[in-house]
C-alpha cells in the first residue's frame, strides 16, 4: 500500500461540500425558498427578475387606481349634493312663480336662491389632498371668486384640462371634469341659472321666474349627464383594482413555484443533507486514519 499526498485534500474540499449542502437545507427551511443567489439557479433567477418588474407595475397601477378612486368618489359626492341643491332650487323657483306669492315671499325665496348658488360655488372649489377637484389641471387655488362684473357674480379661475391616470398597461381613466364644463358652460350654466333665478325672484314677473327656473331644469339635467361620467369612473376603478389584486396573487404564486420550496420537500433535503454529512464525516475519519498508519506502516 502506499500513501497518497492529495487524499486530505480531497476529504476536505468533499466535507466542505457536503457542509454547504447541509447549510442550503438550513436556508431552505428557514426562507421557505429554493433560490437565495443568482448562482443557485441563473435561469429562475433571470426569470423572478421579470416577475417582480412586473409586480412593481402592479404596484404602481394599485396605486394610482386608490388615489383616483378616493378623487373620483370625492367629485362624485360633491356632484350628488349640487343635484340636490338644483332641486330644491326648482321647487323654490316653482313655488315663486306661482302668481299668489307675494313681494316678501319672494324675496325671501331669493334669499334662499342666493343661499343656494353660494352652496354651489363652495362645493365646486372643493380640493382633495391639495389639488382643486374642478381647477382642470390647474392646482393652488380656488376654481372659482367672486367678480362683480362677471353675468354670474364668479369667474372661473381653471382651465380645461382633463387629468388622465394610467391604471394598467394600456388603460387610463378620466379622473376630473373642469369646473367651466360642469357648473359654468355657454349651454347649461349651474351658476348662471342660479343667479338669474336669484334675480328673477327679486325682479322679475312670474313668466321670468318661470322662465329662470325652467333655466335650472336645463342646467340639472346637464349636471346629471355629467355626473355619470363619475359614476362610469368609479365602476371601471372599483373592476380595475379587483382585477390588478387578482394579478398580483398570481404572479406571487409564479415567483414561489419560480424560486420557491414547501416545507416538506425543504425539511426531506436537510434530513438527506445532515445523513449524508454524517457519514461523509464518518467515512473522511476513517479514511484519513488509514492512509495515515499505512504512510508510518
């Protein structure tokens, strides 16, 4: 027999192997995944790279979709309020119409009317975490104040930008509608039906009355077009947030499988990593106690 210079080498780089072995097991165990480096497997590391690139999109698009449905649902009460304040208006302007109704309830009713109109133009400048919700895209100040000269009594102090959220990869949703398009357009102003009710009452015939009030019709029925274009936002948010957490569990579902190990595949490669250990330890003391004696031998 004769003794071989590189066997301790060799039993020590196969002990040193074995040891990682036993301590991938360990890490197995304890993260519950099958990959912690790159160099564990280049391929589903290559792969969990994209997964989660996708995943971080997700992320934002959630994101994006809760802060324009909190917006959305912001506008969408504000609107639901001047709706019934425009009906209350109809009533009072039905009620002031009336022949009957004297000088001072009428103007007691204008009074109310006047009440109304600031009502309005209050809920119009209503912002949601800074930012004016009818300013268009234009933020840091009121949407609408007061001017005498305007035929309203405000002018408008927005522009008429539309604010657009992108939700998905190819979906995006209006999140605003300009304060000049719902409550101050040529066609169906909710401020100038308003005011000239207002003054009808305080001036004016019957047949005027009737005819402001008729004004106020006309502008409700426009706010309630309009207000659907909120309530179409909020149902296609409300679709897109359950639809974006759906993806989310199943591209988290594609990175476990990916990288991922259960429990009782992880503790069965630690028992089989420790057994090995053990009798590579056994079988090195063994060997290298032989090899020794034989060299003295």
């Amino acid at each position: 027999m004769r003794f071989v210079p590189n066997i301790a080498s060799n039993v020590i780089t196969d002990i040193q192997a074995s040891d990682q072995n036993v301590q991938t097991a360990l890490q197995q165990v304890s993260s519950g995944l099958r990959v912690s480096l790159p160099s564990d497997d280049p391929a589903a590391s290559a792969a969990l790279v994209q997964l989660q690139a996708q995943s971080a999109n997700i992320d934002q698009y959630t994101t994006n979709a809760s802060s324009a449905l909190s917006q959305a649902q912001s506008a969408d009460s504000v609107v639901s309020s001047v709706v019934s304040l425009l009906n209350r208006a109809i009533t009072l302007g039905t009620e002031g119409a009336n022949s009957t109704s004297s000088t001072a309830n009428r103007a007691s009713i204008a009074t109310e009317v006047q009440g109304l109109l600031s009502n309005v133009v209050s809920l119009a400048n209503t912002s949601f975490q800074g930012i004016s919700l009818f300013g268009g895209t234009v933020s840091g100040q009121a949407a609408f104040t007061a001017d005498s000269t305007s035929a309203t009594g405000y002018k408008y102090n927005g522009n008429s930008g539309v604010n657009s959220v992108s939700v998905g990869d190819s979906l995006s949703v209006q999140a605003n509608i300009p304060g000049n398009t719902l409550f101050d357009n040529s066609s169906a102003s909710v401020l100038g039906a308003l005011s000239g009710l207002a003054t009808a009452l305080t001036s004016g015939s019957s047949t005027d009355i009737g005819t402001a009030t008729t004004a106020v019709t006309t502008a409700l029925n426009y706010v309630t077009q309009q207000h659907v274009v909120y309530g179409n936002t909020i149902n296609q948010l409300n679709a897109q947030e359950t639809y974006l957490a759906s993806d989310k569990v199943t591209l988290s579902s594609r990175e476990t499988s990916l990288v991922g190990i259960d429990t009782a595949t992880a503790a069965e490669n630690l028992t089989q990593a420790e057994t090995s250990n053990t009798a590579i330890l056994s079988a090195s003391a063994r060997v290298l106690q032989n090899n020794l004696l034989t060299y003295l031998h």
